[in-house]
C-alpha cells in the first residue's frame, strides 16, 4: 500500500469516526461552508488553542474544547493575529 493511499485511509477513518460525537453537529455548524479537506485539515493539525494538541486528541476527553476552538478558527479567519 503506498503511503499516500495509507495516509488518505487513516485520514477517513479519523474523520467517520469524528462524526460518532454528538458535538460534531455543532462543530459543523460553525465551520459551515469549509471543504471537506479543510475541514480534515484542521481536525487534525495541532492548535494553539488545545495546547499544541489536534481536536482529534481531544474529542473525546473535551469536546467542549473542540467546539471553542472551531469558533477560534473562525474568529482568527476573520481577524488574523
């Protein structure tokens, strides 16, 4: 299996399983109108916000954290630091 097949599997796996948490609903609400790599991308980047850590990391333990750091997002995409 070649890397990049690999990577895009565990990257859609990460993702379905994004949308077994209730608060992924909300999530997407404010992330509205972001593509699905976008949305991917910053699901699985780390985030100063979540203290260097990825949303993915903190779904489950946070998911308060989660949904505070996509309303960051959205405010840094309006007013970059």
């Amino acid at each position: 299996m070649g890397v990049h097949l690999h990577n895009d599997l565990m990257r859609a796996a990460q993702t379905a399983d994004l949308w077994s948490y209730p608060v992924m609903a909300a999530v997407e609400r404010v992330l509205k109108g972001w593509s699905r790599q976008r949305f991917e991308a910053w699901a699985s980047s780390t985030s100063a916000f979540l203290g260097g850590l990825r949303p993915l990391d903190v779904l489950h333990s946070a998911p308060d954290k989660v949904l505070a750091s996509a309303h960051d997002a959205i405010e840094n995409e309006r007013n970059p630091p």
